[in-house]
C-alpha cells in the first residue's frame, strides 16, 4: 500500500543499482505514487516501474508524470488498470515522447 511505498521510495532515493521494480498489484494509491515520484527525482538506476493494477488514479499519474520531466534514467513505466484516465495516459506519453529514447514506453501492460 501507500505506507509501503513511502519505504520503497526511502531506498530508492540512495539506491544506485536497482534497474527493475516490480509492484505489481499492491494497493498503491496516489500518496505511494507521489512518494515514488519524489524518490524519482534523485533516483539514477531504475529503469523499468511496474504499478500495473493499483489505485494510483489521475493523481498518482501526475506526479509521476511531473518526477519524469527530471529522471534521467527510467525506460518503461507501467500504469495499466490504475484509474488513469485515458487523457492523462495520453498526456503522460506525451511528455515523455519529449524525452527522445530515454523513455521507451508508458503502458497498460508488460
């Protein structure tokens, strides 16, 4: 859940060679997502997130979306059966084709 994710973001903040997180089903919400996002901005490794089927919502996807604008290092990131809008999926994609080949892919599924 959320209070797990707040963990998860604690270690990823000074985590230097983790590539792949995998959370998969775990009842994140937009708070976890937004701790995620925070730990984003300084993470340098991860480069695969899976938050497939979880209740982030618009809202967790916006702080995802906004961590993205700096991370430098993330390539996939999985958002499918979240509540997301399709216009945030679609705005998050968006931005993130702005990174060039940094980011491969935004996505329902693996």
């Amino acid at each position: 859940g959320d209070e797990g994710a707040a963990h998860l973001a604690d270690a990823l903040r000074v985590n230097t060679s983790l590539k792949e997180l995998n959370l998969d089903e775990n009842n994140i919400g937009p708070e976890g997502a937004a701790h995620l996002a925070d730990a984003l901005w300084v993470n340098t490794s991860l480069e695969v997130l899976d938050l497939n089927e979880n209740t982030i919502g618009d809202e967790g996807a916006a702080h995802l979306a906004d961590a993205l604008r700096v991370n430098t290092s993330l390539e996939h990131l999985y958002l499918g059966s979240n509540d997301v809008s399709s216009a945030r999926l679609q705005e998050t994609k968006d931005l993130l084709q702005t990174r060039g080949e940094r980011v491969a892919a935004v996505g329902e599924t693996k």
